[in-house]
C-alpha cells in the first residue's frame, strides 16, 4: 500500500516538532547549565528570546506583510494581552530557572503535573467542573509525580519549587486565554500572538532582571556568544512554527500521542548527553503511574469534546439536507459562502495548548484540551 505524500508531509511536520522541541530544552539546559556553557541568568536568557520573537513578528506583520494585525484596542490590550503576558513571562522565568538545579529528565517528569495545575485554576476560575473522574485521574498523575521526586537522586527543593511554580503560572496562563480571549472574540495566529504578546512578555521579565540579574552582570564576568544567543532564539521560533504546521495538519489526539513520544525521547536523550541526569527504577515506576494518569484524562476530555459536537453536528447535517432540498424544490439560488453552515468549521484550532511546553504563544481557545506549553523551558 503507497503511502499518501499529504501523509509523508504530516509525519514529517510531525518529526520536525519532536526534533524541535527536543532540541530548544536541550540546547537551553545546555546554555544555562554551569557545567557547560555557563551562562546562568535564565531571565536574560528569556528576555532574549522574547526580544528576538517580537521583532521578528514585527518585519513580518509591519514590514513584509504576511499576516495582517488583528483590531487590538487599548481595553483589549489592558484586560487580555497585559495579564497574559505577565503570567507567561513568570512561567518561562521559572521554568529556565529550574534548569540550575535539577536534571532535564527530572523537569520532564514534573511536567506531567500540567494537567493537574490547569485542571484546578479551571475549576477556581470557573471553567470546569470539578468532577469525581477526572479529580481521580489528577490524583493518580500527582501520586506517580511524588513517586518519582522521590527516586530523584539529585533532587533540588529549590529547583523542584521554581518547576512547579512555573507549571501553575502556565496554567494560570492558559485559563486566563481561554476566559479574556475567548469572551473578547479574539483569535491570534502565532505571529501575531508574538507580535503583541512577546514585547509585553519582555517589559515585565525586564524588573526581575534589573533587579536580580543585572547586579550580577555588573560584578561577574559572563561570556556572550553572538551565535549561540541567536541561534537559541532561532530554535525556539522555529519551534514556535513548527507547532503552527503541525495543528493545521493533525488533531488533538496526534499531538498528545507526539507529546508524550517526545517526553520519552527526552528523558532518553538527556541521560546520554548529560551525565548528571540519571534516572532510577523508581523515577520511572512514578512517571509511568503518572503518565497513565494523563492519558486517562485525556481520554475523558477528548470523550467529552465528541460527546458535545454529536448533537451539533446532527442538527448540521440536518439543517444542509433541508436546505437542499428546498432549493432543489423552489429553484432558489444559495451563494457558496451559505454552504458552510458549520461555522468555518474547517478552519484551523490553534486550541491546544498540550502542545509543547516551549512555544506557548498559539492561543488557547478550547480549555477543554488541557495542557502545558512554553517557548523557552
């Protein structure tokens, strides 16, 4: 049986994200890590990322005019992008700086807990109901999560406390963008979710800086690489894309499956290139117990989101038929543009934020596909 070049395409775009991804979490770790390159200021290291994204959304939206910007007003911007902005800038600073001191395997493990934070700032914001099978479910992703912690060899409080806080804010992140966006009718792509959302992004990382990073710049001498800096930022914007590719090309379930793939590959490839990220049985007993967690929750979202468009897709189906046959009846004539009663329903859904946990900035519109993301972790 010949396989489809539409099919070829999409497993391509498909392995492009999981080398992507991979590769920024590596290549960050590797960049801030003081054993390596040693360049431990993970807020500069953001602020960079942020800069570099922002102004490269910016050529394409202002100069070459890819994409046109969206109808941003000043009350828009206040309640919406401002408050977003300033949760991921904290997730991403937290999350980088989890990388001085604890493994990448041991950061991917915690990051099954991403379900969890999102599930509960959900339920506090109103946006889910908490229910008895899911909260089993987060209860068995929280329990393998302990497990693991507690098979971690070098395990860091301080490290493990700036992980989790940095999951939760993400969290915190994702709600608020389906709860302002989605309330506001605004839809961003990912170049203009970095057009307006990485200069913000950059002011609020800047006070942390001045105040905790700058100081030690001043005092400590820090090697500045030009082309390490810019291709780091050059990964993490690919990624940023490669994401974009891959949602207009699969749905929500292939992703998941492409997530956890690469978590895998991660853990594994981590201990190989970095020595002081071993893992135990115990590591791997808890992670598994949390993963099936995940994959049960999953499993009753995406149950739950088919349970919801049958009746709508009934009614649609019905509603075309009928339309149908009163213009073959009457002889009425419909413009195509009446044909697509589904609400564009073939229109891209940047709506799933389990994506990745490094290129955040596609918008969450659907909170019901939970999940984590983030362009610089």
């Amino acid at each position: 049986m010949m396989i489809s070049k539409e099919l070829l395409l999409t497993y391509f775009y498909l392995l492009v994200y999981i080398v992507l991804s991979s590769g920024v979490i590596l290549y960050n770790k590797w960049v801030l890590s003081p054993k390596y390159f040693n360049f431990p200021l993970p807020i500069t290291l953001t602020m960079i990322h942020m800069g570099f994204s922002g102004l490269v959304a910016f050529f394409l939206i202002r100069v070459f005019k890819v994409v046109s910007p969206v109808k941003m007003t000043l009350e828009i911007y206040a309640t919406c992008v401002i408050p977003i902005s300033a949760f991921f800038a904290a997730s991403l600073w937290f999350g980088n700086t989890a990388y001085l001191f604890i493994s990448v395997a041991f950061i991917q493990m915690l990051k099954a807990l991403m379900p969890v934070a999102t599930f509960f700032m959900a339920v506090i914001c109103g946006t889910d109901k908490l229910r008895c099978d899911v909260f089993l479910n987060m209860f068995l992703v929280s329990v393998g999560v302990v497990i693991s912690s507690y098979g971690e060899i070098h395990f860091n409080v301080v490290g493990t406390v700036y992980q989790v806080t940095g999951i939760f804010a993400e969290a915190l992140r994702l709600v608020l963008t389906q709860v302002l966006l989605q309330k506001k009718g605004l839809t961003l792509n990912p170049i203009t979710s970095l057009y307006y959302i990485a200069p913000c992004s950059f002011v609020f990382l800047f006070i942390p800086w001045y105040l905790l990073e700058k100081p030690e710049m001043e005092v400590t001498q820090i090697q500045f690489n030009f082309w390490i800096f810019f291709s780091n930022a050059l990964c993490a914007l690919a990624l940023n894309f490669s994401i974009f590719l891959v949602i207009g090309r699969t749905g929500a379930v292939t992703i998941r499956v492409a997530g956890v793939l690469k978590d895998w590959i991660l853990i594994a490839l981590s201990t190989l290139i970095f020595p002081e990220s071993t893992i135990t049985a115990l590591n791997i007993t808890g992670y598994a117990i949390a993963l099936c967690g995940v994959v049960m929750y999953n499993y009753l979202k995406i149950k739950d989101v088919r349970a919801s468009q049958l009746p709508v897709d009934a009614m649609l189906d019905r509603t075309t038929k009928e339309l149908k046959m009163e213009k073959k009846s009457s002889h009425l004539y419909l413009p195509d543009d009446n044909a697509d009663l589904g609400g564009n329903s073939t229109k891209n859904d940047f709506s799933d934020p389990m994506v990745d946990e490094e290129a955040p900035l596609i918008p969450s519109t659907r909170i019901s596909h939970l999940g984590r993301s983030n362009l610089s972790s």
